[in-house]
C-alpha cells in the first residue's frame, strides 16, 4: 500500500513521533492506522505524545562558532535536571554542530544529525529520557571576529546563558569581554536604530505622562521627555551603555579604542518568555490523590 503524506501527518499528529518513524511504521503495517500505533509503542516511541503538551522551560543553550560564523541554540526540557544528563548534552552539542550548515530553527529541524532529522533525533530522546523537549529557535552572527560566552556553563559550550559577539576589526579577547557585558546587562538592542518603534513610543507615552504628573508646562515637558528617552536609549542599547569592564566608557567607546566596531550580537537564555505553570506542593499532592 502506498503510504501518503496525509497518512504520516495523520500518525505523528496522533502519536507525537517523529516523521520518518511515522512513515516507518506505516510501512511495516502497510498503512494500518491502528498496527501503526501499536509498532510505535512497542519501539518507545510513542511516548512522546503523551508529554507534549507539557511545559517545557527548563533546558539548555548552547553555541558553537567555526571560522566567522557563531551560531546559538536552545533545546528545552521540562526540569533543569535534565541539562547535567550527558546524553541529552551530546545531543545538543550535535544540533549546535548542525546549526552551523543552516539558516533558521525550520531548516535546522529538518537537518540530518546521526541519519536522522533533528526533529525526529528529538523525539527519541523524549522517549528514552522521558520529558517533554523541544528545539525552541536558534539564531547567528557573522563578522570578522566572532566571540562566544556561556554563562553558569552547564558543560563546555553550553549553559544558562549563551552569547555571541561579531565583530569588524578587533580582537576575540575584546569579543569575549562584550559577550560578558552583554549577558550581565541584557540590551534590548544593538543601537537605536535597531529598537523595536513599539518599545520607544511605549516608554515615551509613560515619560510623557510621570512628567504631565508634575503640573509643568508642556514646553518643560518636552526637553524632560527628550533628557530621559536619552537616559533610556543609554540604558537598553548595547552601544549607549556603560561597559561593564569599564564604567567610564560606553561600550560603544570602549569599542572604538579597541579598535573594533561591534556590528551584531546574540544573548540567549533558556525559557526567557515562556510561561511557566506552578503548582504548590500541597495541592500537586491533592490533585494526584484525585487521581
């Protein structure tokens, strides 16, 4: 029996494996929806559908960086004890490894590691480790120089916080003292220009209105509103802050001394944005007495 591409969609949809599992096991029960099922389960893999809709905030991210190219990526797991497992550290020091051939997390979670799609390398290890995962997004840089840092490293390469710098010019000894910088101030943006317009006229409106609170009139509100924006853009720019290693400077001072211009950067951090689901003790216990 031909196996279709709906068939496949149909049984990763009902199971949570992966696809080429999916396709396998239609083949080896020649399209049996039901056979299917059973064949998975009887591998372990199956298993995984059962913890998909779990939280998974906890994890690891890890970054890796070959020539003038950095890459950066977080693979999540439902407890951080699941991040000091080395087999689930290989695993993702191979997806870092892969990240470094692709573009975005789609690409990478069709490409091959071990003869298998990421995705489906994921799935076996939900199986066999037992917790939901999930290959949350990846992100690069490229420059001349470019400059990793992990911090409360977990493993080499990868830990809670993973950083990457790219610079034109410079050295990797300066990279890596951004990179620090960067994971200890957490910038919203590289500079000015690159800040999200929503976030400018947000801060704006609420500066505009702690000011009107004062009873000044508008023309003093107005050179107020554009001393603190500056204060603000000072305060969430990588370029307008004040470098960590040396306070006198601006980073982006700090950088033109170095002989460097930083011209990108990454700063990931595992479960940032995800909401997390907490129970007290008490009531995890009475919930499970309820059956």
């Amino acid at each position: 029996m031909a196996i279709t591409a709906a068939m496949v969609k149909e049984l990763r949809e009902m199971t949570g494996a992966g696809m080429m599992d999916a396709k396998k096991a239609l083949t080896e029960t020649d399209g049996d929806q039901e056979a299917a099922i059973d064949w998975l389960r009887t591998k372990g893999l199956a298993k995984a559908a059962k913890k998909s809709g779990r939280t998974a905030a906890e994890g690891l991210v890890a970054v890796k960086v070959e020539g003038g190219k950095g890459v950066a990526v977080e693979v999540n797991s439902e407890t951080d004890f699941v991040g000091k497992n080395a087999d689930f550290q290989k695993m993702v020091a191979g997806i870092a490894n892969v990240a470094l051939t692709v573009s975005d997390v789609d690409a990478l979670n069709a490409a091959e590691l071990n003869g298998k799609p990421v995705s489906a390398v994921i799935t076996d290890a939900i199986a066999t480790i037992g917790e939901n995962m999930s290959l949350r997004r990846m992100a690069s840089v490229e420059g001349d120089v470019v400059a990793s840092y992990i911090h409360n490293p977990a493993t080499d390469g990868m830990g809670n916080i993973g950083v990457l710098v790219a610079l034109k010019g410079g050295d990797e000894a300066f990279g890596k003292q951004v990179a620090m910088h960067i994971a200890a101030a957490a910038p919203q943006s590289l500079s000015e220009a690159d800040l999200d317009p929503a976030v400018v006229e947000k801060e704006k409106n609420v500066q505009i209105e702690i000011a009107r609170e004062s009873g000044k009139p508008e023309q003093v509100i107005e050179k107020m509103i554009v001393g603190r924006m500056k204060k603000f853009m000072a305060e969430v720019t990588l370029l307008g802050q004040n470098f960590v290693i040396n306070p006198d400077l601006t980073v982006e001072a700090a950088a033109k001394e170095a002989g460097a211009e930083i011209v990108g950067y990454v700063r990931m951090q595992v479960g940032e944005g995800i909401e997390k689901k907490s129970e007290d003790f008490a009531a995890e216990v009475a919930k499970a007495a309820q059956g």
